[in-house]
C-alpha cells in the first residue's frame, strides 16, 4: 500500500481520543463549575437576606407596630424584587398581614424572621417576616452559566485539535506513512538503498529513527553479503559431501541436525539397504529402522552430538556395516550436527573369518608336523639308545661279566642311559616343566666364568669374545638354566660356522616399549638385560627362521644334532619371563637376542626342588615305591653306600611299618605320586613318630605335574628317579 492511498488512522485516531477526553474534561469542568455556582449563589442569598435585615427589618416592626398597611406593602414589594425571592408576606397573631409573590410548594426555601419591639424595657413579640427562596431559579441560573462555558471550552478544544492534527499530519503521519511505504517495499534488492523522508527540518525523534534505521540496514546488508557467501561455501560443501559420500564405495554418509532428525542421507550403501535418501530427510532413525537398530543409532547420535567419537559394527538386513559417529562443530565449537560415516564390510568380515579359519587349519597342520617331528625324533633317539642298551645287556648276558670288555660295554649302556636321560631334561626345559631355582644373577660375570670352558667348546679356530655392558642390571635366573642357555646358542653359533670364524656374546641394559615390543613375542614394556650371541657363520634363510624353535628341527647331518638346543634356548626364556629374536641371512651369519628382564630386589636362597647330590651317608632309610623294579634297584644302590634300608610297596605299609616299636628311621626316601595317597599325606603321617626323619622325594614325573597335584611341600626336596652311584 503507498502513502498515497494509506489511511493516516494514526492521526485520526489521536485527533478523536484527544478530542473526546477533552471534552469530557470540559463537561466534568462545568458540572464543578454548576455546583460552584449554585453554592456561590446560595452564599450571595444569605448575604441579601442579611442586608434585607439591616435596611428593611426595623422599617417594617414600625409599621406593623401601627398598623400601617401601605408602609408594610411598600417594604415588602421592595424585599420581593431582591434576587430568588419568590414570596414575601408579614404575618401576625391574627394571620397574614400584607402578602406579594406567588407560594411554592416543591422548590420554595423557607426563611422566618421575627419582628419583635421593645415596650417598657422588655422585647415584645409583633409577629414574622416570611421569605421563601426559589432554589429552582438559583440551578437555572447556575446551569445558563456552565452552559455558555462549556459552549465556549468546546469550541476552543475543537479549533485547537484541528491545527494540531494538521500539524501532527504534516510532521510525524506523513513521514510515518512514507517511511511505512519503504518498509513495505523493502527488500535485499533494495539493501543498498537508505531510507530518506521529505522533511525541512532535521534533527527529531524521527530523524534518530531514520538514522538507526539506516545503520542497521547497512550492517544487515553486510551480513546478507557474508551470509551469501556463506550459503554458497555451504552449497559447495554439501555438493561436494553428496558427491564423496555417492562415491565411496559401498559405503554412505548421515548426518542429523541436534534434534536428532536426518539432513542428509546419502551413498551407495543407501541404494544398495533399500533406502531412499530424500525420504529420509526430516526423518528419525525410529521412522526408518527396527526399534532395537533404531535404539542403538539414537544412542551414538546422542553421544556424538554430546560432542564424542565412536565406531560401531551394526547387522541390517544380513549385512555388516561399520559406521564411524562423529560431531560436526562451528567455527565457535559449538556441535551443530552430527555425522555418521558408514561401509558395507560384510565381504571383509567374511574374507577376515575365512582367513581366521585358513590360518587355524594352518597352525593346527603345524603343530600336527612339529608334534609328529617331535615324536619322531625322539623315537629315533631313545631307538638309537635302546639298541645299545639292549645289545650290549644281550652281549653281557652271554659273555657275562668276566670278560675283559665288559666294563666298557657296561660303560656303553650307562652313556645311552645318561643320554636318553638329558634327552629327557632337554624336554622339560622346551616345555617349561623343570623345576628351577631362579636367584640373582650378574651376567657379565657368569659369562666371564664360563668362557674358558666355552672356548675349548668351540676349538682353536673359531675366536670367542666378550663385550661387557657398563652397570649391567642384574636378572633372576636358575644357574643352571644361564649355563645351558650360553652353551646351546655358542653350540648353535659354532655349527654355524665352517671353518675359522667368531662368536661374540654381548650384554647391555634396553627399556623396551610399547612399540618395540609388538615384534617380540611375549615381552611387555620395561627394563631388560640384552644378551646376543652373534657368529659369522653360514646363517639362515627365512624358511629356516620359522622352524628353528620347534623341538628335533636340525638342519645338521645326522647324527650331528638332537634339535633340541634352540627349543630348550627358547624354552628356557620364555620360563624366565624374557623373549628372544633372530637376525640371520644366507652368508651373513645370525644374531640371536636373548631379553632377560631386569631383577629389582634381594634374592633369597631358596632350597631348589629338583637334583640333589645323590651321595648319602650311611643311615636307616625308608624306601617307598609302589613300581617293584624301581624300589628293588634303588634299595641295592643305597645298600651298596651302607644304608640300612627298610622297603615299603605302599603309603599304608610304610606307615604301620614305622608305627612298630624299635623302628629308628633316619630318611625318608619315597615316591611322590602312588595309588592309594601321594607322598606328602604319608610323609605327615610318619613324621607324627619319626619327627626326627629327614625327606627326599623322587618322581619320574616333570616338576610341573608334581606342583600342580599338591604332592610335596614348597620347601621339599625333589630328586629324579635317574639316581647313580658316585
């Protein structure tokens, strides 16, 4: 609508309020005015009717007094032209005297004035002036007056109202209407253009609108700009987004504003779920999806607007998806949506399931060929034994033992004996089942003990040396194990070599950590002790490398090697907590790194269950075994060192035996594991009568086996059943 044909209706309506209130005004003013009058009038009554006292009163006593009729007419006809006099009459004892006016019942205000004459000094009583008052005529009067002054304020407001409503039109309603006129028409077409009225003076309320107008119309066209430029960046963006998420293979991106409502919905995976993009938009997870699914992606928009990050393997109609969740932020840091990056990885899942079940048939076809080596060789092995075992016993047989090659064919059997027995031994270390005594060990000087005999190991052309690390950590290790550890890797190092060549054993302090340790099996961050045994030997291909640690894997001629130094190397550090890797190449000689872990405290000499010297002092002895062949031998070994032996077949008859009076027993020497109880439960039993007994257990089962069925005491002592006479 323009100025020209837009109703002023603010003016109007001003000029009509401002028009009635004051006439309202003007009318309460009169009635105020009328009352005032009316009681200024009543006053200005009284006043005459004082003034009629003084000029008329005494005039009108003399005349009634003599009875003058004329005289009393002629006063009271003056009285009654006095204003609102309506009725005058003189009256006496015997009634009206002299009467002028006409009476009135309704509106008449009644006034007694008693004429009274002194005669003889005292007041005597002649009779009554009576006035009544017309009230009526005193309200005409007041009301002809507020009339012509209601008459007059009316017609003053009027033309008063008219020159300001002109005035009000010309100054505030034009530019008001004008102003209205460009509102209306504005737009951001029209954001360069500034507001500008018509006037010939400046410097008013109107004007300070205007000019706040102005300026924020030129903020508001700085910001439609940046705006602009902003929607245009947001349209690329999105286009850009909408043309990544369709191109990401099997995949689609999804993206909620903050009340959890799809604004964008897009990819190949959408198409491939049998969903459609635009009828997701405006959309919630629960219009689209099963409640349990729809659940479930609530619960990440929520985290993710929440300002977190997740992943989540979701199944949808038989597939897998991986979905990232993700909040988008403002340029502030405020959350504004939320974002969810989604893949089809049903084919990966199932190619990773199929490679999972490749690689288990794969490992379990490895250890069926290591588990199948191991059988074989040690049945090559202890064969290898029992032929001359049973060959020269069958020789000893029929020579017997006077011949004079019978001590070297008995000597013969005690060597395979004693083979087949470190053969054994060998086992238990690979397999981690030996009993040990770890205690604190310096390896810098252990190695320094052991490198003369090392050296007359190796032979006179292969050259061995030490690099001793400074401050070297101390480690907590069985001796025993250290020993056989150093002489199986310089062994290994030495068969390596063809000819002259060297081996170098050296030690220093490492910290490994997070990312050192992925590559070693079985390490964890911290301190270690590094020992590497590196030699200048043939070294070893990669197909080599993964079967040296498995038990009889040689690559030595036969005869040559068991295959079970490297396994009981392994073994032994994997027992101790450590770890170990190789470097080896074709010609390029091997490096074996040993990680020991660092020991930090005092090392308590703890008394080993396992071999013990198997020299005893001559004593009464209890000799428990439930396996006659083993209890027959050892009885007639202890008896060739003087003992006393008792034997007893079970834990039942060793205990009655040792009940009998007269019955002194020294050692106790029993199995471990029998039918009827284990070693342990005898033992105490027997103690309760020979409480000053010594023990020693023996078993031909591992250490491991023994701890594990609770058959001995922590501080027992264990021997082995392969006993020999020293």
């Amino acid at each position: 609508m323009s100025t020209a044909t837009l109703p002023h209706t603010v003016g109007k309506r001003l000029f009509r309020q401002t028009l009635l209130l004051a006439l309202a005004l003007s009318v309460v003013f009169s009635a105020v005015f009328t009352v005032v009058e009316y009681y200024r009038s009543k006053v200005s009554l009284n006043e005459s009717v004082e003034l009629l006292k003084k000029t008329h009163l005494d005039a009108i006593t003399a005349a009634l007094w003599s009875l003058d009729r004329q005289q009393i007419a002629a006063q009271i006809d003056g009285i009654h032209h006095y204003p609102f006099i309506s009725y005058v009459a003189v009256v006496d004892q015997g009634g009206v005297v002299v009467e002028s006016g006409t009476r009135s019942e309704l509106f008449g205000d009644v006034r007694r004035i008693d004429l009274t004459a002194t005669y003889n000094g005292r007041q005597v009583s002649l009779g009554s002036l009576y006035l009544e008052i017309d009230r009526q005529a005193i309200m005409r009067d007041a009301l002809s007056t507020a009339a012509v002054t209601l008459l007059f304020q009316t017609l003053t407001i009027t033309i008063v109202m008219l020159f300001t409503f002109m005035l009000f039109e010309r100054q505030v309603t034009r530019h008001l209407a004008a102003a209205a006129d460009y509102f209306t028409s504005f737009g951001f077409a029209r954001v360069q253009q500034p507001l500008q009225l018509d006037k010939h003076r400046y410097g008013d309320e109107i004007d300070a609108l205007v000019e706040a107008f102005n300026r924020m119309r030129e903020s508001l066209a700085v910001a439609y700009q940046q705006q602009q430029g902003m929607l245009q960046a947001v349209r690329e963006s999105e286009a850009l987004l909408r043309a990544i998420a369709r191109r990401i293979p099997n995949g689609g991106v999804w993206v909620v504003d903050t009340d959890g409502r799809y604004i964008m919905f897009e990819g190949s995976l959408v198409e491939s779920l049998g969903l459609s993009g635009q009828e997701a938009l405006g959309r919630m997870p629960g219009d689209l999806f099963g409640e349990p699914l729809a659940d479930r992606l609530v619960g990440c928009y929520r985290l993710a607007l929440a300002g977190g990050t997740l992943s989540e393997e979701i199944e949808y109609r038989e597939r897998v998806l991986w979905i990232q969740f993700a909040p988008l932020e403002d340029e502030h840091g405020a959350v504004m949506a939320a974002v969810a990056l989604g893949i089809d990885v049903t084919e990966r899942r199932q190619a990773e399931a199929e490679r999972r079940e490749m690689l288990q048939r794969l490992g379990q076809a490895h250890k069926m060929e290591a588990v199948g080596r191991l059988a074989g060789g040690i049945a090559h092995d202890y064969n290898n034994k029992l032929t001359v075992i049973l060959g020269y016993a069958h020789v000893l047989k029929l020579t017997g033992f006077q011949s004079k090659e019978a001590p070297e064919q008995l000597d013969q059997i005690i060597r395979a004996a004693e083979h087949s027995r470190d053969i054994t031994r060998q086992l238990l270390a690979f397999t981690r089942s030996e009993r040990v005594n770890p205690v604190r060990v310096d390896l810098n000087r252990l190695i320094s003990q052991s490198s003369k005999s090392l050296t007359r190991l190796i032979g006179e052309d292969i050259t061995l040396s030490h690099v001793a690390g400074a401050d070297l950590w101390p480690v907590r290790i069985d001796p025993t194990q250290a020993d056989q550890l150093l002489m199986n890797l310089v062994m290994n190092a030495r068969d390596a070599i063809a000819g002259t060549g060297s081996v170098t054993i050296a030690t220093s302090n490492v910290v490994l950590d997070r990312a050192t340790v992925r590559h070693l099996q079985g390490a964890s961050p911290g301190e270690y002790v590094l020992m590497t045994v590196s030699d200048t030997g043939c070294g070893m291909d990669p197909e080599v490398m993964e079967h040296i640690f498995e038990p009889f894997y040689t690559t030595k001629e036969m005869g040559k090697g068991t295959g079970l130094g490297l396994a009981t190397v392994y073994g032994i550090v994997r027992q101790n907590g450590g770890a170990i890797s190789v470097e080896s190449e074709p010609g390029g000689g091997s490096v074996f790194s040993i990680y020991l872990p660092r020991f930090v405290g005092e090392s308590h000499d703890v008394r080993r269950l396992g071999e013990v010297d198997e020299t005893l002092p001559a004593r009464t002895t209890l000799l428990v075994d439930d396996d006659d062949a083993v209890r027959d031998i050892t009885a007639l070994m202890l008896r060739r060192l003087g003992h006393t032996v008792i034997t007893a077949s079970d834990p039942d008859e060793a205990i009655h035996l040792c009940q009998q009076p007269g019955i002194v027993v020294d050692l106790i020497l029993t199995d471990v594991i029998m039918p009827s109880m284990n070693g342990r439960e005898m033992v105490r039993s027997i103690l309760s009568h020979q409480k000053a007994a010594k023990v020693l257990y023996m078993s031909g089962y591992p250490a491991d086996v023994v701890e594990g069925r609770g058959a001995v005491d922590a501080d027992a002592r264990l021997l082995s059943r392969l006993l020999k006479l020293k």
